[in-house]
C-alpha cells in the first residue's frame, strides 16, 4: 500500500476539525450586558425601541439603499423584534414598493381593551412630495405583517386660504388609555407659507377620530398657516391627577413638547409645551428656553412624583455644539420647578426614569462621535456620562431600563457594520459600565439655568382628509452579531477583513476554525464580514472552509485567498463607508435632505 502525504494531511485536519466541535459545544455561552449590531447591506438606524407586553422590545429603523452598483434611492420601513441579549425574534421590511420611500421615526405597541396586544403601529416621513395626505400609519400584527395603512391631512378649511399641506413629518406616535392612537408631528403648506403642528387621533383600525392643526397666536397676523414654523416632537397621554405642587385638578389628555418661531426671524425658536384634553382642545401651554437663543422641545415625560420632565435642544449662538437642557415642570401650570443645562451631551431620544426615580437619556457626546447615555437624580446631578463607540460614528437614540437594572439602548453604528451603517444595541450595568467593551468618560458641564416661563395662546383648526393604502412587507435578510465582549476590533471598517480570520482579530489561528465551527453546528455568530469565513474562496461557508483553515495552519496547505496579507474591503462591497460625524451627517443630506443642523433644530423635518 503507498504512502499519499496529502491524504494523511487532509485526514489531520478532518479529526482536528471534530476534535475542535467537541471542544466547542463542551464550552457554555452567556449573555447578558454586551455590545451588538443587526441589520443588512444597506443603511439602517434605530430611531425608537419600545418594550413589549411579553418582556421583549421593538425597534423601527430607516432601510436606506443607496448603491454604486443600482442607482437610486429606496427607503422602506424596518422593524425588527429583540430579545433582552439582542437576539432577532423576527425582522420585516414594510413599504409601498417599489417607488413610495417611508421613513419612518416611531413605533408603539397597540393593545386591546382586555390587555392583549394586538400588533404594533408606525409613523414617520413620506417622500413623496406634493399630496395632500402626507402623514401614514401603518399598524401591523404581533408578527410584524402589515394589517393596515392610512394616510392623513386635507386642505384648511378656512374661506380664501386654499392652503393645501405638500409634505409632513410624524415625529411621535402612542396608545392613550382609552386604546386610540394618537400623532403629532408638522406639516408644511405650499409655497413653503408656514409649517403648523398637528395632533392626529385614530383607532386601532386607523379610523380617524380628529386632525387638528395648530397655530402659535404670536405669528398670526396674516391667516392660519401663514409665518409660522411650529412643531410638535413628543406627547405623552397622562391619567386625570392633582398637581402635586399646588393640588389643583388636572383633567385627563395629552402633554406634548416640540418648537415654535416665526418664520424667517433668526433667533426666535422656541421651546413650547403644551397640555390639551382629550379632543386636542388647548387647556394651557408655556414658551420656555433662553431669550435670544433658538431652542427646541424633544422630549416629554410625566414623572412618577407627578411633575413633568422635558427635554430641549440650545442651540449655541458663539457656534458651540448643541446643549441639553431638562426643565421639571407643574402639571397643572406648567411652571418652572428647575432646570439644568448639560454641555456636552445631545440627546435624541426620550428621557425615561428608572425604578429609584432617576433619570436615563440616550444621544452622543458633543465634542465627538460615540453613542452616549447620560443619568442623572430627579435634582438634575449626574450619576454618570459616558460614551459607547470606537473608530467612527455611534448614536444611540433610545434607553430602557430593565428588570434587572441593567440599561438597554439602541442607536446607529458606522464601525461595526456591513454596508454604511447598522442598528446598534448596547446593554450595560447599571453604572453605565460594561466590562470587555470600550467605554469612555465623556467630558460634560453641568450648569444652573434661570430661564423664565413665557405664555403664549393657541388657535386651532381641524381637517379630515385620510386615505387607505397598500402597502406590502417581506422578510430581510438581517444579520445579527455581538459585538463584544469577544471580539478585538481593529482600526478598519466592518467591511474589510483578512480571508480566513473568522474571529477579527487580525490573525489567522485555530480559534478562526473554532468560531466557523461555532456557526456551522452551533448557530454561533457569523463572521464580520460573510466572506471572512470563506477560508478557500469557493463562495460558501462550509466544513471545508474549517478544513482549508487547519491545513494551511499545520499540514502546510496553500494560504487563503486575497485579501489575506491584510485586511482589506469586502469585494462585494456596494456602498460606502462612513467614517466620521460630517460624513454621516452629509450622508443624510444627499440621501434625506438632512444635515447635522437639520438633525438637531429644524422645524419642519425634524428626525
């Protein structure tokens, strides 16, 4: 019998490879605080994650294609179901296809009168410029299938006016207690004459109870619609209670956040709130932020103490970046309890509090480009800032608390990634810490506002024009991957990789072969990227791969394709990579008509 040396070493290799399979499944997997991604090829970015009745959590992204290989931009919905370690339950691409772009901002769980949830609900951008109805709601079942689709708005009935609202924005969509679904967000008239916010209300089935359109009084000297530019980004629905302050009744209805200026005027932005009855009706409203400075309401909470927390943007007239500011205000008045300014930190996102009474936003650092959380007590003190992120951009857009204490956040990375940028998941300690991950002490200023509370008067109008639709959803092709602890990220993007390096850790070694193992009979983690794990280039994952890796490392087998000497770009790359705050922010103005400044102070298509 003769000798082949190439089967004894392919035989090595083979018993390596189920030596290794042995290894593996002996080894236990945990997760709990963790850092991770999920999407597809294409942009997509978490705008909201909410909790759901049955102790998972939803999130609603933009899916941007923008291809070198396809021209033409596609936007479509993006809904995905998480567990508490990030892992998809289901994910599902919603839209009109192919030519109606949605983008959408907001997402809420719907729930029926005996408590069951019944689906989930979105609202956000139509692109589609011109109609009259601009403002959807799409509501799906509890898998994440479209059930229904409506469109609203209509031309002001106000005689000679003829205004007809061209494009619209829903900024914020809940569930009230009596079960209907409530919108607020702008619309713009034609010839760019105003913008006025609205305040939609339906039922589960996307009938509509009322659409009322609102006017700041200060700027109504030439008719409803006309010089103003007002917005409406935040509600909250709050029960019948008495101010906890003055112990006046509070009727039951909704307390909504946003901004107002005149249109035209520098430096008059403004940050309003507002508290209306259930119709919509304005029962009292506040004018808030300092004199000369364009401000701007984000977010709005009733706290547990029965005082309101609201978010706002200051936009620094020495060009400084954007600052937080929270006030605490009455229920009833909406009188200025405090406020403090916090430099340094931006938010995009609600401001939620925790189980001990303190408080959680989610934004990014000023002076850089990471994904922050800021906590602070109910007084305004920090607890703690800091940064999740590494090479390139991360924002996170939302922050729960969970049963545990641990915190959960959602957001955008364009680091760890495939394509230009992903969903972005980020689960710590309490404290903010989260060991075998980079985190960083961000640097921020706490400062004492003295801003005074300014009254301002309301005059509203109601149109009723709504419209059923067909819209479509499919089952993408989402990918998600843990981030760390685990993996040692490099100073490249996600997209570029050593053939054969499995692990990303720059290096080709028979921990490579136990992690393409791990996904080939474990449900392990993918390789970052797909093509990482093609150790003999032959455009499959297989046993053959985990073969190909163990010959080259000991049995003297040929070295994996290219790019192997060093990472490089994935060759099935089609889009860009985006690697810097101006580069991701001039993405969105070529893609979306959004910049940085639109991003955090625009009054008309405020994402």
């Amino acid at each position: 019998m003769s000798f082949n040396p190439t089967m004894t070493k392919v035989l090595a290799a083979r018993f390596l490879s189920w030596l290794l399979i042995g290894i593996f499944f002996a080894v236990p997997i945990t997760a709990q605080e963790h850092m991770a991604n999920l999407g597809t090829s294409n942009f997509e970015m978490s705008m909201e994650m909410i909790p759901t009745s049955d102790g998972n959590y939803v999130t609603v992204s933009p899916m941007m294609n923008v291809s070198f290989t396809s021209p033409g931009l596609g936007i479509k919905i993006y809904l995905n179901k998480i567990d508490e370690n990030s892992n998809v339950i289901w994910s599902r691409r919603i839209g009109q296809f192919p030519a109606i772009n949605q983008f959408p901002t907001s997402v809420t769980e719907m729930i029926d009168t005996a408590g069951n949830s019944i689906g989930y609900a979105v609202t956000g951008v139509s692109l589609q410029s011109g109609i009259p109805d601009p403002i959807f709601v799409i509501t799906t079942d509890t898998n994440g299938h479209v059930t229904g689709t409506r469109t609203y708005g209509g031309n002001l009935p106000i005689p000679g006016a003829n205004l007809t609202p061209t494009t619209g924005v829903g900024n914020k969509i809940i569930q009230d207690h009596q079960g209907n679904l409530v919108v607020v967000g702008s619309l713009r008239f034609s010839q760019d004459v105003g913008v006025v916010p609205f305040l939609l209300n339906t039922d589960t089935n996307l009938n509509l109870n009322y659409m009322r359109l609102y006017h700041d009084v200060r700027y109504l000297t030439n008719g409803f619609g006309f010089g103003s530019m007002a917005n409406f980004d935040d509600i909250v629905a709050i029960p019948a209670m008495e101010d906890p302050q003055t112990g006046e009744f509070v009727p039951d209805g909704y307390l909504i956040t946003g901004g107002t200026k005149q249109l035209g005027v520098p430096w008059t932005a403004e940050t309003l709130v507002i508290r209306t009855d259930p119709g919509g009706n304005v029962l009292k409203s506040g004018i808030y932020g300092p004199t000369f400075n364009d401000s701007k309401g984000r977010a709005i909470e009733l706290a547990s103490t029965g005082l309101v927390k609201v978010v706002s943007h200051i936009k620094e007239p020495t060009g400084a970046p954007i600052s937080t500011q929270i006030f605490t205000l009455t229920p009833a008045t909406l009188n200025l309890v405090q406020q403090n300014r916090y430099h340094g930190f931006v938010s995009h996102g609600d401001i939620r509090e925790t189980n001990n009474g303190e408080f959680i936003l989610a934004g990014r650092g000023a002076f850089d480009q990471d994904g922050a959380v800021l906590r602070i007590k109910n007084n305004g003190n920090i607890v703690f800032f800091y940064g999740y992120g590494s090479n390139h951009v991360e924002l996170l857009t939302d922050v729960h608390e969970l049963h545990d204490g641990t915190l959960y956040s959602s957001g955008v990375t364009t680091t760890w990634c495939l394509g230009p940028a992903d969903e972005y998941l980020v689960r710590t300690k309490d404290d903010g810490t989260l060991p075998g991950c980079p985190v960083l002490s961000l640097n921020i200023e706490q400062s004492v506002a003295q801003d005074p509370m300014r009254d301002t008067n309301w005059e509203t109008v109601l149109i009723d024009l709504n419209n059923p639709h067909e819209v479509v959803d499919v089952t993408p092709d989402t990918i998600k991957r843990q981030i760390c602890p685990g993996i040692v990220v490099g100073p490249f993007p996600w997209d570029w990789f050593r053939r054969g390096d499995f692990t990303r850790d720059q290096q080709v070694n028979v921990a490579d072969a136990i992690g393409s193992l791990s996904k080939l009979f474990s449900n392990g983690p993918d390789s970052i990227p797909a093509n990482a794990a093609d150790s003999n280039a032959d455009g499959n994952h297989d046993i053959g791969d985990v073969v190909y890796t163990l010959s080259y490392l000991f049995s003297g087998g040929s070295a994996p394709a290219a790019p192997f000497d060093q990472v490089g770009p994935d060759p099935e790359l089609e889009q860009q990579n985006i690697f810097g705050l101006e580069d991701f922010f001039q993405y969105y103005n070529q893609n979306f008509r959004m910049d940085e400044a639109g991003w955090d102070l625009n009054f008309d298509f405020e994402i």
